[in-house]
C-alpha cells in the first residue's frame, strides 16, 4: 500500500541525525524553551527572512496568541477563509471574537478578495489569511483591503513553509506568520510544535511574554498567561529537518508538478498556481464528482488517499451558533463536496508518483 505520506522514510534516511540532536537536548537537560528551541527559533527567523520567530507547542497556540497580541477580543471580527483547517478559527473564538467566514475563489481555492471586502463590518479587526495546501495566496489584494479599512493580515503559513509570494517567504508578509509543525506538516517536530514570525519586535516579545507564564522576569507576571512554549526535543528536532527542508520542497515541487502536467484525466479539476507565486505542494488537492468512489477506487490499487477538508469551517456543528447556511460560501462547499487529496511527500518515488498519475488517468467511475 503506498500510503496518502509516510514519515517513516525520513526517519529511516536520518535515524542518526534526529538522534544525535535528541541526545544532546538529553545530556543538557534543556527540555523546555532553552537552548535548543531558542536555536532553533533563530533559524526559523533567518529561513523565513525575518527579524523574530517566536516558537510555541503548536500551531494553534501560535494563531491564539497571534489574534491576543494584536488585541483581539470580545466583540470583535475577524475575516477567516471557509476553507481551511478549522484551528485558523479558533485563536479567534478564544478570545471571544467572532470568526467572520470568507469564501474562496473558483480556481486558487485561496481566500476571495472580493468575498473579504464584502464581509467587512464596522467590527472588523483584521483577516486571516491562509496558505492553503502550500499555494501563498493573493497576499497583495489583500493587504490593499486591510489597508483601506486600518486592518492587520495575519498569514497562516501551517500548510506553506518556505512558499514564495513575489520573492518572499510566506510568514514574511503580514503581521505575523502562524506556523504548525505538526508531524506531516512541510517542516515537522516529533510530537507538536508551531511558531510565530515577524519583522515587528514588539510583537514578538509579548508572544515570548504570553507563552512563557505571562512572564518576562521569573515569578513576576505581567498580564495573565499561558504555556505553550516550545520543548526543547521539538526545536532540536526541528534544526535537524530545517537543513533538509530545502531538498524537501524541492522533491514536492518535482512531484507536484509532474502531477499537474500528467494528469490530463478531466474528470479532475486542479489548483490553479498564480505565476506570482512558488507553491510548497503540501497537499496535492483534486476536485474529483465523487472523492468517495475515487477514495475507494485508489484503495482497490493500494494507493491512499485521503480529504482535505469534507466539511468547511462555516457549516462546521462548532460554529453552528453563527447561523451560517449551506449556499453561502458556495466556492468553499464545492471543494468540501468534492475534494481528494493524492498522496505526496519527499521521500516517494518517481515510479509510485507514476502510479498515481496512471491511476488517475485510468479512472473511469461508470465503470
Ligand atoms: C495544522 C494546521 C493548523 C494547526 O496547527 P497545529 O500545530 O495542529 O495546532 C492551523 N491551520 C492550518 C491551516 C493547519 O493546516
């Protein structure tokens, strides 16, 4: 069975590696924050073309504290994509602000600047944007918005690390950069891991406040806190994978672009890749009129696949209290409906990605 990503390839490639950087943190003890996950935020900070990068426990955490530092809170709103991982909602719900949900557009699936403009209200506060399934969306038309109506833009980068924007890393863009490096994710710890970036200390140093206890001198705290600071393990874990990072892209691009170019099935519909943009394919997306039967299909050959995401975050039972209804986020509920995600990671073949293409190419549902 070739499996949707398997991680035990780069473990295997790089046991020694991994290790070598478990059992320094070891024999130090630096177990949290410390010397390794400060590090590896300095090389977070320099990959990312950034002044600051912040690590915290999760990407989640990272989009929390994000929406705290900025002053988000009851009574407030926030546009945020209908598509997307549902946790770029909830630093919002966190601190009592309402998620405001935009839809996206036909062909980038990427938030909907048009849709953005309309869903502003005189309690808007700002717009999470996200990179979703490594495609950068269209930064520029959104921060023109946000612009015009004295709003923040805060990227979600969880799905895009090292994804270029008009020559910039993604996370270098917006006010912050919220990370996840969630197993599975482009860059990732073993176990959880997220951070935040930005050119703008004063930022940066009330995340190191909220995650650290609400404290910047030990035991005195400064406003009520959190813990959600980076483990030790998880930064030198993730030094060791920022190395290979590169070459990791690089093979995800090789793969995504095969894809793209071979699979000449129309059943299928893909991602559009503005010319703007690098794209870090951390999820290879198709619409296809039944992903169940492709689903099943695919298994019958042992290939997996699986779906990102089979319900958008408005029509989410969590948000029913908004009272959103099917229809209006009408981009965002097709994809839900028909999307199937193709496996694709580093470590696959050029023959398994040929697999996948002949399959594609071969599916025939009436049959
Ligand atoms: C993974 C992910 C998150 C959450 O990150 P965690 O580290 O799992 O908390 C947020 N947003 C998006 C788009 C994600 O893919």
């Amino acid at each position: 069975m070739l499996k949707r990503i398997d991680l035990t390839r780069d473990y295997d490639k790089h046991k020694s590696e991994y290790m070598e950087a478990i059992e320094a943190v070891c024999r130090e003890t630096a177990f949290s924050g410390g010397k390794y996950a400060d590090r590896f935020d300095r090389e977070f900070a320099d990959y990312i073309g950034v002044k600051h990068a912040s690590g915290v426990n999760n990407g989640t955490s990272a989009l929390h504290l994000a929406m705290l530092t900025l002053g988000v809170g009851e009574g407030d709103e926030v546009i945020v994509p209908a598509n997307t991982y549902v946790a770029t909602a909830w630093g919002v719900s966190y601190t009592k602000a309402t998620p405001v949900f935009a839809d996206c557009t036909p062909d980038t699936w990427e938030l909907d600047p048009e849709d953005t403009e309309r869903k502003l209200t005189d309690k808007t506060k700002g717009i999470i944007g996200v990179h979703l399934y490594g495609q950068p969306f269209e930064f520029n038309k959104i921060k023109d918005i946000a612009d015009r109506h004295g709003l923040f833009v805060v990227e979600d980068c969880a799905q895009a690390h090292g994804a270029v924007y008009e020559g910039r890393k993604v996370g270098s863009l917006g006010e912050m950069g919220c990370f996840s490096f969630y197993p599975g994710k482009n860059l990732y710890a073993f176990g959880e891991g997220g951070s935040v970036t930005s050119d703008n200390e004063k930022y940066i140093d009330k995340i190191e406040v909220y995650k650290n206890q609400g404290c910047r001198e030990r035991y005195y705290h400064e406003v009520i806190g959190y813990n959600m600071r980076l483990e030790g393990l998880q930064g030198a874990v993730l030094s060791v994978g920022l190395k290979h990072l590169d070459e990791w892209t690089a093979r995800r691009r090789e793969i995504g672009r095969r894809y793209l170019k071979e699979i000449t099935n129309p059943i299928f519909t893909m991602q559009s890749h503005p010319d703007n943009t690098d794209p870090v394919f951390h999820l290879f997306e198709v619409m296809v009129p039944d992903p169940e039967d492709f689903l099943k299909y695919m298994a019958e050959h042992d290939v997996e696949c699986n779906r990102h995401y089979p319900a958008p975050c408005h029509l989410q039972q969590a948000y029913r209290h908004l009272g959103y209804k099917e229809g209006d986020c009408p981009n965002a509920e097709r994809l839900a409906t028909h999307c199937a995600t193709l496996p694709l990671f580093p470590e696959m073949t050029d023959e398994e990605a040929g697999l996948v293409i002949r399959l594609c190419n071969g599916y025939n549902p009436a049959h």
